[in-house]
C-alpha cells in the first residue's frame, strides 16, 4: 500500500540519524552479498511487516521472503528475508529490528486484550488513544488495528471531545456547543455517576468514563437502561485498564480505551541472522508423477539449484521419490524448506496451493496453466510463473493480442472443440497449452482437440489473427503418452529464468511477455 512506502520514508529519516557519517564497524566486511532474516524469538502477532519490507527495498535490498501483516508466529519463525551487501545489512539492522519489535508488540498485546475483553462481551472494542510516540502514531494505530483494536482518534480534528481540561474552563452546556462537521461525533470525558448522566442528558453522543471504579461503570450502564437511555449513547472506560482488570469493565461498555496499546506495550522479540546466500537455490516440486519426475532428473542435475524434496498426497508416488533419495515432505514442510515451488501435480493442486504459497512469500512455477484462469487473487510478497508448455507464439500474441485458433492433435484422445477456457476443466491435463494462449494476452482462444496424430507425436497448429496481420505456427513434438517430452524442459527453462529474474541473477529479459 501507498501508506506502507510514505512511512518507509520516515524509517529513511531515522537510518539517517543513525548513519550520520560512515559505519567504520562495517569496512571489513566482505563485499558480497548476504542474505540475513529476521526470526521471532516470541509468541506472537506480526506488525509492520510491510513497511519493513518497503524500507528495505527503497535501499536497494531484494525481499526474498515476507509474512502478512496479522500472522500468529513462533519462536525461531522467519518473519522477512533480504538479500544485498554485507555492509549493508549490517547498517539496516538496528532500524528495521526497532520497528518490526515495536509494532509486532502493540499488535500482540492489543490481541490478548482484545481476546479478554470479548471472552465477556464480544461486541466490546478495545481502542487506543493519541498516547502514541512522536513519529510513529502511523504505525501505532496500524498495529492496534492488525491485532484486533480499534485506533480510535488518529487526531484532534477527528472528533469533539471535551475533556476535564476543557470544562474547567467553560461548563458542560457551553462546550458542547462548539461548532462541528456533521461527520464528528460528540464525546464527553466524566468522573463520575452524577456527570455521566447528565453528559447523556445533554446530548452527547460518547461518554468516556475516566478513571472510575468498574462498579460505577456498572450503575452509569445499568441507571441508563432504567432511563431507556442506553441504547442513544456508546459508553467508553478508559484510565487503568490493563489485562488484570479488563473483563471488570467490559461487559457493561461499548469501548474500553487502553493508552498503554501504544506507550508500554512490551516489544517483541525478534533478531537479525545473516548468512552467506546458498550456493543452490532450494526448490520444492508438487507432484512426482511422470512429468513431476523427469522434473526432478532435470533440477538434481543442476549445480544452481537444490531440491529440497517432494510433495504428493499419492503413498506409492512418495516412495518413489524416497527410493530416489528425495524426501517426500507435507505441503507445510515444503513451503518452509523451497524458495521456489514447481508445481506438476494437477490444476486442482494449484486451486488448492498456489496461493499459500505466495501468500508465504515462496514462488510458484505453475505447469497446470489452465488454472490460472480460476485462481482466486492471492496476497503475499510471492509471484507466479506460468509455464509456456511445448508451444511457440507467446510473445507475438503478447505484444499483438487478437484472435487465436490452436489445434491439437494427439494420438487416440477423445475429440473436442470450443473456447479454451470452457474446455479446459473437462481436459485439464490437454488444454494447458491452449489457456497459455489466453494468458499471454489472446482475445479469444478457439480451441480444437483431435486424436489422429501418430503415436508418440504431439501436433500443435496456432493460427493467429490481429489487425496487423495473421500467423501460423506449426509444432511437432516427441511424446510418451499424451504428455509432451519438451513439457518437463518447459518447467525447468521456466524455472531457471525465475531464479535468476527474483535472484537478479540476470541482466537482459528476451522477448515480450504478458505480466497479469
């Protein structure tokens, strides 16, 4: 969010006062790069976490991994991942630290009171006040909000209220007439019994009881249901409240105010660990089936890249892969271990997956492309790779769009023809290639599905229509079964080009693509 990158500048500001000059502590260390991560070393809730991410990268700093904002972690749990110059990292430390520990803290202590509050009422809220340090009511208010808190006012020109300061200047009747948008609410700060009955009298719309016992909370509450007056007025207790006494107060008010959300919430712990990146990229592969397989043949075989293990919910295709020396993991376990996720399972896999897997701040590279096309918006630091298959003319469909008409013929398969995505769900394992099209841009994608090609051949004729001219291209591959040999290379070109676009790894991107 545009919220998230205006903060990041103010997190610029603070490295400034602490960088003023040189760091001379980090002129030994190597020029290379390092890949550091910040580990919570507590139970908790996850705050700041986007604004830490957007400070790394207006440095320059590759994010290779990030929790959301909100999630619950553990002990030794990696909450955000970075990659750049030793030096660097070592500078952004303290920094990125402070603000991940701080509002990680108020989003954890606001849960638990959140959580105590409701266990009596659960249409209590907990809010915090402007008792905010300087500089950082934004992100403050932000974590109350992600552990469950209302941020109440964010200023002064939120709201009128009038507090004691103000009626020991003018009586009650006189400040309540101070002009106002009809947008403000109207909110009285009382002492007691006698004021909060006479504030609800007199219009007002909120009325904070400050400081006062939990029993005079009760008779405010329980006077103005006699009266019928309970349902006009929210009621708010505020002064004292913490987790010891929270339950005493909330069942009798509409909002329960705690300055200590902001101001003494304990910090989170967390620490930086920085290591030397791996010479291997780990890579995690759903699905050991034929094609999963051939997969992993091609990756084992490659010094940049490391396969951690394998996920597939068949029992015979996990031993499989363990009689290979790849083990097989719970889907979990993968995520944990792989930077990168290559999916060749099936569409339902990536329904099912794909977006816990960005969502965890991994990448997908998808085979099952027809998917795509169905998988709901997903949130995360993550990105998805569709494979091209044993197709050519993405690029000139990319860059042209228009109309596109792609026949398939494969030996023996059942016979078909229509739109490419209304097909795709009745042949998800023939039509990947077809919902390729789509994907890169096609207008419309009418496709056709034949079974007269000769055994062990795949045919693919792509004919392309735009208002600046028209193409056809014609494919022949190798096949076993009805599954294309290029397919596996497909996957791993993909993958390979991925790990180097995300691990800058390379310079020059060739050829037009579609980025949805």
């Amino acid at each position: 969010m545009i919220e998230a990158r205006l903060f990041a500048y103010e997190l610029l500001e603070e490295l400034r006062r602490d960088l003023p000059f040189l760091d001379f502590s980090t002129l030994s260390l190597p020029t290379e790069e390092a890949e550091a991560c910040v580990a919570a070393k507590a139970e908790g809730v996850l705050a700041g976490v986007e604004e830490a991410a957007e400070f790394l990268k207006l440095l320059g700093f590759v994010v290779t991994k990030r929790l959301q904002d909100g999630a619950r972690v553990r002990p030794g749990d990696e909450v955000l991942c970075f990659r750049g110059p030793a030096g660097d990292v070592a500078k952004v430390e303290r920094t990125l630290l402070n603000v991940l520990m701080h509002a990680s803290g108020v989003a954890t202590y606001t849960r638990r009171l959140v959580e105590l509050a409701r266990s009596v009422n659960p249409r209590v809220r907990v809010a915090a006040t402007r008792k905010t340090l300087p500089h950082l009511r934004y992100i403050e208010k932000k974590a109350v909000f992600i552990g469950g808190g209302d941020p109440h006012r964010f200023s002064l020109s939120d709201a009128v209220m009038i507090k004691d300061t103000h009626l020991s200047l003018v009586p009650l009747e006189r400040a309540l007439s101070a002009p106002r948008s009809f947008i403000h609410r109207l909110e009285v700060e009382v002492g007691s019994v006698e004021e909060a009955l006479r504030a609800v009298e007199l219009g007002a719309d909120v009325v904070m009881l400050d400081n006062m016992p939990p029993e005079d909370v009760a008779k405010v509450h329980e006077e103005l249901v006699r009266r019928g007056l309970r349902g006009r007025v929210m009621l708010e207790a505020s002064g004292g409240v913490d987790e010891r006494n929270i339950t005493l107060y909330a069942p009798y008010v509409d909002v329960v105010s705690v300055g200590r959300l902001t101001h003494s919430a304990p910090a989170l712990d967390m620490s930086l660990e920085v290591r030397r990146p791996p010479a291997a990229v780990p890579v995690g592969l759903m699905g050991y089936g034929r094609l999963g397989s051939e997969v992993a043949r091609l990756i084992r075989q490659d010094g940049e890249l490391q396969l951690v293990g394998v996920f597939d919910a068949a029992p015979e295709r996990c031993r499989e892969a363990e009689t290979a020396g790849i083990p097989c993991l719970s889907f979990e376990e993968l995520v944990s271990k792989a930077e990168f996720i290559v999916e060749a399972a099936s569409a339902e896999a990536v329904l099912q997956y794909g977006c816990a897997v960005v969502e965890r701040g991994r990448h997908l590279v998808a085979a099952s492309v027809g998917a795509l096309t169905k998988l709901s918006p997903c949130g995360g630091s993550g990105l998805i790779f569709a494979v091209s298959g044993a197709i050519g003319g993405l690029d000139l469909v990319a860059a042209v769009r228009g109309r596109a008409r792609h026949v398939v013929r494969k030996h023996g398969v059942a016979e078909a023809s229509g739109r490419a995505e209304e097909l795709f769900w009745r042949f998800p394992k023939q039509l990947n290639s077809s919902a390729a099209l789509r994907l890169a841009g096609a207008e419309e994608v009418e496709m056709e599905l034949r079974g007269d090609a000769p055994e062990e051949v795949i045919i693919h004729d792509i004919y392309l229509e735009h208002t600046h001219g028209r193409a056809h291209i014609h494919i022949e591959n190798k096949a076993r079964g009805t599954s294309s040999v290029t397919a596996a290379y497909s996957i791993y070109a993909t993958l390979k080009n991925a790990v180097k676009l995300i691990k800058r790894r390379g310079r020059i991107v060739v050829g037009t693509f579609a980025v949805l």
